[in-house]
C-alpha cells in the first residue's frame, strides 16, 4: 500500500527541470543586457548622418536619442509588475524579442518619424531587460557566489556605454548609420534560443503568482501606470532637451517640467498607498536598500557625465577622432574586468561599509585629478585618469548589489531590482544632463573673464598680435589679413581656454558629488555578506 501511494506522489510531482550552468545563466542575460546598454550610446555619434540620410535637421535627429530615453524612462519602474504578470521568463524572452525586432525596423526606416517610433518600441523592450537580469541572478545564484554574478555584470554595465561611442563612429564611417541597429539582431536572436533553454522561473516565483492571482492582486493599476508612464516621461524630456531648449526660458520645457513634478508626486502618494503597486516604494523604508539606491544614482550620474564630458572634450580640444576619444575611455573598462575576481575574494575579509567608503572617495580623487589637466595633456594622462576612476568603481559593484538585497525579503526580488535600475537610470539621465549645462554655463562665465582682459591695448595681445602677423606676412598673407587673422587666432585661443577651464569645474563638481558617497557608507546596518539575513532584524 506504502509503495503504491509512494508511486502515485511521484507520478503526481512535476518533473525536475535540468540543472542548468549558473554561469551560462548569467551570460546569456548579461549578453541582452550588454545589448540594450550599448544601445544607449552607440547611436549618438550617429545623428549627423541619420539627419542627412532622412533629410532632416541635426536638432530634429536627437528625437531618435530622445524617444529611447523616454520609454526606457516609463518601462523601467514597472518591469517588475510586468514579469510578474506575464512570468519573469515570459517577459524577459517578449523584451529581447521586441528589441530585436525593432532594432531591424529601426535600420530599415524609410523617414525620421518612423524611426523615432521603431525607436520607442526598442526603448520599451529594452526597458525591462536589467531589472529582470538583476532579478533572475539573484535567484539564480547562492548567496555566497552572487558577488561573482555581480561582477559579470558590471563588466557589462562599464563597458557597453564606453565602447559605444567608439563603435558606433567605426561601423557609421566603414558601413552606414543603419548598421548601428542592425548588429542588435544577430545578438537578440541567439540571446532568445540561450534564454529559452536555460532560464527558468523559480519555483517560489511561480507560486507566488499563482496566489496573487487566486486573491485578485495581479489587477492592473491603471492610475499607477499611468501617472508613472507621464510623469517619469515628461522628466526624461525635461533632462534630455532642457539644455537645447535654454531650460525655463522655453514654455515647452517649463509645461513638460510643471506636468511631471505633478504627476510624480502624485503617483508616489497613491503608489506608497496602494495594496499592490506598480513601483513598491514602501522598500526604500530599509536603510540598506535605500542606502544602495542612492549608491546606484551616485555612480551612475559620476559614469555617464564623464562618459559624455570625456569624449566632447577630447574632440573639441584636442582633435581627437570619434574612435580615439572612445579608446580614452576603454582603460577604465579595462580595470574593473581585471579587478573583479580578486573584489569578489576580498569583499567578505574587508566589509562593505569599507570598501564603498574607498570604492567613492577613489572615484572623486579620479576627478579631481581629471580637473587639474590642461591643453598640453597628452592621452596617456587622460588614459591614466580614467584607469584611476575604473580602479574606483571596480569595488562599487559587488558590495553595492550584496548591499541592496543583504535585508530584503527573497519574493521582493524582482521589485528591488527594477527600483535600483531605476535609481541607476536616472542617476545616469540627471548626470548628462548636469554636464551639458554646467559646460554650456561655465564656458560663457569664462569667456567672459577673459574677454574683459583681453584687449587691443593689453601689451601680451599687441606682442602676440605683432609676432603672429609677421610670421603670416612671410607666408604670403597682405599685412592687414595677417592682424586679421592674428586676431583669429587670439579669439580661437580664448574659446579653447575658456572651454578647457569650464570641463575643468565640471570634472571638479561631478567629483564633489560622487565623493558624497563617503560618508553615506557609515549609515549602513551591518550584515554579513554571503549568508541569509533575516528582513525582520
């Protein structure tokens, strides 16, 4: 009788799946990942071309970055109500699958309004694909080799925007602009097989679903959403152009601004409210994962400002061609790849509180070294910084993600997850646009400092002007284009300067902000890293 019964509990329990390769888990969805976040900033250095090949202006052509940003804006802080209502895997497979899709309708778009629309539809896709990763590698992986999974992942997340703008220079001078979406499709179509066949959703996932299903809780919030979707897109316009628009001096920017402070506000009152929201903001009340989100903004605003600041400055200043600039940036990449195995040892030996204390005041150092260069420094300078700020950031990741879920309840996964790709995103998004205008605003200061002490009657200006109109005159200029042009050259000089001291006091204030993270490490609740702790301590 005992066997008989013992037979039919067997026939009745579903079959176990195969066990599957933590790692190539992790890589498969570190390679979507990758995707999307090159994604961000292969097309930039794209737009002159996409303008003259759509026949329309180069202010017209940044919608194509704009719209991205936006649905990446409105999808992310729902992704992991999202997953939860269509599976963790059935979601994650439907983003690659629409990023993909739209990548190659992106490549064949036959206007500028189609593709800013093919454009938001790989913004939507994309959107969802690093919460869910974080997610699934955080059940994926035990708690004692998450650090491991982590530090894949920020290989990823470092390397993507810094070999973008490079990458993206090469394929748009060697092929065409359409190639820049085109290369998504070969990588989305294998991430999709490898998806399929190794990720699963965990058993304590699934039943969670199913019993908020039986109890009504996977009921669309529609006023959540929708005050999400406008109010988080209408901030991500604001940021994007504020700085092309003159900020409040535009009714546009003041009306898109006005709308999103609202609906914000807003939502985050009817979210923190509601039974089962959109966006669980009730998990920021502990410390650590509130602590760990203001680390992601931190680093992402530090990263993506300079990322951007970087390249500007060596291609305006310096002559450097798209490829060179973005190779200015590889070494920072380079470090933190190097690094990460030997951070996974050492993280549980030193702490947390330690390490993230050293990860930020490294990276602050890294910009102020950054703001004390000059128009003689060579690259090996510039390469040199960017490897002091990757050393910095090379002991932020592993910690920062142990951080986030060291107190955080198992089935609240995939809602943390989407909260510090939030946070991460905008970090990234108040970042560039911080950079943008504080070297917008701080080269009219200096321009008009030097402006003031620069004279026809100043004996440095007639002496430069003399010299300079002489040697002209030995080349064959007349004598009066050769002042002409001496005074050129005076003005070429004063903008080079002024444009060099205003990346300057940008370097210095990004470094001012990320060092900030110093003293935020010392509010953090002690856990150990690598085993369980309980949500209720």
């Amino acid at each position: 009788m005992a066997a008989l019964v013992a037979s039919r509990t067997a026939a009745a329990a579903p079959p176990k799946r195969l066990a599957h390769n933590q790692w190539a888990i992790a890589l498969t969805v570190t390679m979507a990942t990758f995707m999307e976040l090159l994604d961000t900033s292969i097309s930039n250095v794209s737009l002159p071309h996409i303008a003259g090949g759509l026949g329309t202006s180069y202010d017209e052509s940044t919608w194509v970055l704009t719209s991205y940003l936006v649905a990446n804006a409105i999808i992310l802080p729902m992704s992991a109500w999202l997953s939860r209502a269509f599976g963790r895997k059935r979601y994650y497979m439907m983003c690659v699958a629409l990023f993909t899709a739209s990548s190659f309708l992106c490549g064949v778009a036959p206007s500028l309004a189609m593709l800013v629309v093919f454009r938001v539809m790989q913004g939507i896709g994309g959107g969802g694909l690093a919460p869910v990763e974080q997610a699934i590698l955080v059940d994926t992986f035990p708690k004692e080799r998450l650090g491991g999974a982590f530090a894949l992942y920020s290989m990823a997340m470092v390397t993507a925007p810094a070999i973008g703008p490079p990458l993206g220079g090469w394929i748009t001078d060697n092929f065409s602009w359409r190639w820049v979406f085109f290369i998504n499709v070969p990588i989305g179509i294998l991430s999709l097989i490898l998806s399929n066949r190794l990720v699963h959703d965990p058993v304590e996932f699934t039943e969670e679903r199913k019993r908020a299903r039986r109890s009504g809780h996977l009921r669309i919030d529609y006023v959540g959403i929708t005050l999400i979707a406008v109010g988080f897109a209408c901030l991500e316009v604001v940021l994007d152009r504020g700085e092309r628009d003159d900020w409040l001096e535009s009714h546009f920017i003041v009306t898109f601004l006005a709308i999103a402070v609202v609906a914000i506000a807003i939502a985050i009152w009817w979210e923190w409210r509601h039974d089962d929201p959109v966006v669980e903001l009730t998990l920021l009340r502990e410390r650590n994962f509130a602590i760990a989100n203001v680390y992601y903004f931190l680093f992402a605003f530090g990263l993506f400002g300079s990322t951007v600041l970087i390249p500007e400055m060596l291609q305006t200043l310096f002559g450097y061609t798209a490829t060179d600039a973005g190779l200015a940036l590889g070494p920072g990449a380079a470090v933190i790849t190097i690094l990460a195995p030997f951070v996974v040892r050492i993280v549980p030996r030193v702490g947390a509180k330690r390490m993230l204390a050293f990860s930020f005041t490294v990276a602050a150092l890294s910009f102020f070294y950054y703001s004390g260069m000059t128009t003689e420094t060579d690259y090996f300078h510039f390469a040199l910084a960017r490897v002091f700020q990757g050393f910095g950031y090379a002991f932020m990741f592993i910690p920062v993600s142990q951080l986030a879920y060291s107190y955080l309840p198992k089935n609240k996964n995939n809602k943390g997850s989407s909260l510090t790709n939030l946070c991460r995103n905008w970090g990234a998004s108040f970042g560039i646009a911080f950079v943008t205008t504080m070297l917008e605003r701080r080269t009219q200061y200096h321009q008009s400092v030097l402006v003031s002490n620069l004279t026809s009657g100043d004996a440095s200006v007639r002496q430069f002007v003399r010299a300079s109109s002489d040697f002209l005159v030995t080349r064959g200029a007349t004598t009066p284009d050769a002042i002409h042009q001496a005074y050129g050259m005076v003005q070429s000089t004063m903008t080079q300067q002024a444009t060099m001291l205003a990346c300057m006091d940008c370097f210095h204030l990004l470094g001012l902000i990320v060092l900030a993270g110093l003293p935020l490490a010392f509010l953090i609740r002690r856990f150990e890293i690598g085993k369980v702790t309980s949500a209720g301590h």
